[in-house]
C-alpha cells in the first residue's frame, strides 16, 4: 500500500506545498510508491500558492498553479502514516492531539536538526528562494528515511509444538519477499516455549524487528510470555475477524498462532491480513495510549 506524507505549515500557500511538490518529485523520480499533500494549521481555503513559490518551483520544473491552500482536517490527518511540520510550535500543537501518528519538525527528520523552517510569507522573491532552498536541501534525506522506514522485518519464532506451521509461514513470507528472521526453535525436539518468546518478543521491543510471529501448540503459552515484555502487545488470533482487529483497534505489534488449534491455509490467511492491516487510530490510539501509560509507570518506577 502506498504510503502518504503530510507537509503542515500555517497557512498552506508557501512552505508547506512547496515541500509537497519537491516530495512528490522525488517519490516519482526514485520510483517509490508514495504520495505527499500539504495543509495549513491556519488556512484560509482555497488560496493559491504564494506567487513567488509559484515561479521558483516552475523555474525548477515543477508545477504548483493548480494548488489551492486547506486547512489541516480529520480525513487529511488520518491519511497521513508520516506528518512533518515547518517549527516546533506547529509539531507541538499536534502531537497532542495524537499519540500514534509520527509527527517530526521538517528538519529533525531529515537531518537531525530541532530548527524551523522560517515562515517566508509577505517576504521577497529572494526569501522565498532561501526557503526554497533549505526545503530542497532536505527533501532527498526525508524521502530515503521514509521508504527506508516502510520495511517491515518479522521476528519469528516457535516452540516444538509451533515447529512446522513456523516452517510454513517462512516460506510464505520468503514467497512473499517479507524480510525476517527466524529465531528457532530449529527441529521438533521438545524445547521451552517462554525462551523462544522472550527472544523475539525481545527483538521486537527492542525496535530491531517491527513485528513478530510465534507458534506453540496453543499459541497461548507464547502469548503469555511475549505480553510480559515491555512494548509488546502480543495478540492470539486463530481467525480473520479478530486478526485484522488486533491490528486495527490494539495495533497488534505481535502474533501468536497454535498449530494444534488451526490448520496451515487459515494460518497463512491470518498471517497476510496481520501483516497488512494498519492500525486504524483515532479512538484506539486513546486506549492504546492508556495501555503504554500503565506500561511506562510500571517499568519506570
Ligand atoms: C507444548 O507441548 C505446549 O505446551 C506449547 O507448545 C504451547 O501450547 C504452550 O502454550
């Protein structure tokens, strides 16, 4: 699934579509499935781009006549996998209004840097062309972090009751050219599953994978271990319904099957839709919040 990047600025006429256009130019050049858009926190609608943002765009190739400014709104929000603002008050402001959603200042993302991108408006051509610049400057370092943050690595693991079913998914995520790494168990001799969960739930926590898979008989041992490591909300699922829920309603960075309860073409189906379900936001990112709350006082106290 192609994957977005919103631009947020003030009033979505200077810097915000500029960075839009030069994203979108790079997404193509490089031939990266991906889009970039661009709203304003403040935005009076339907106003075209700054003249002078017009002109330097069109002298670097690049269209932006048929922009019209907008204001940032939910349905913009929630189709956003990454926001990135021009200052610091404007990643604030929206940071507090969800927890889920990546949201960097422009040059933190792309270079490391906690600076604004200054506000060019009302200024002249040369102001404009100095922001233009700085945007440029940084669009090919956020475009290489964005693809590179779209891989997905799965940890993946099984006790001697999970062997063979853990077998069959490697090869279907192989099949599939999902990246992973097997952490055992390697044969069917008879092993403890809460070592094997630790190792990939530790992975997973650890940030090393993005998300894991593990197989017992039940998958309930597993499931136990994994929800004992900070970070991981480890789901058993053994149909599509609560497969896709787990992802959408509990983002789900963990699945746990049982090869004694269902058989190897449901397994995979549940193991697709898992892995290709995003997770929804909005309400549940409130109560997912709440879930990591409970989590880092434990942990931190
Ligand atoms: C092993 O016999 C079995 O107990 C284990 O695979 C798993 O089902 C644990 O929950």
């Amino acid at each position: 699934m192609a994957k977005t990047i919103l631009f947020v600025c003030t009033g979505n006429t200077c810097r915000s579509p500029m960075a839009a256009v030069l994203a979108n130019d790079y997404l193509k050049k490089w031939g990266f499935k991906g889009q970039a858009f661009s709203a304003g926190l403040g935005a009076v609608p339907n106003l075209p781009a700054a003249k002078q943002a017009q002109k330097i765009m069109a002298e670097w190739g690049l269209d932006l006549s048929k922009h019209r400014s907008r204001a940032l709104n939910e349905e913009l929000w929630q189709k956003a996998d990454l926001v990135l603002t021009m200052t610091q008050a404007q990643k604030e402001y929206l940071q507090q209004l969800a927890v889920d959603k990546k949201v960097f200042l422009f040059k933190e993302y792309a270079q490391g840097e906690n600076k604004d991108v200054g506000d060019p408006f009302g200024g002249s051509e040369e102001v404009y062309r100095a922001c233009a610049q700085e945007l440029a400057e940084g669009m090919p370092k956020i475009i290489k972090r964005f693809r590179g943050e779209d891989v997905v690595k799965i940890a993946l693991g099984a006790d001697h009751g999970g062997f063979r079913l853990k077998e069959i998914i490697k090869e279907w995520l192989a099949e599939n050219n999902y990246e992973f790494e097997d952490l055992g168990t390697f044969s069917e001799e008879a092993c403890d599953y809460p070592e094997i969960a630790l190792k990939v739930a530790s992975k997973v926590a650890a940030g090393e994978c993005q998300r894991g898979i593990i197989v017992c008989g039940t998958g309930i041992g597993v499931s136990i271990m994994a929800n004992k490591v900070r970070g991981i909300r480890a789901a058993l699922c053994h149909d599509l319904f609560s497969a896709k829920a787990s992802r959408e309603h509990n983002q789900a960075n963990l699945l746990t099957l049982g090869e004694r309860v269902i058989g190897p073409g449901l397994a995979l189906e549940i193991v697709a839709v898992w892995l290709k379900t995003p997770f929804a936001g909005g309400r549940h990112a409130r109560r997912v919040a709440k879930i990591i709350d409970y989590e880092n006082q434990r942990f931190d106290n």
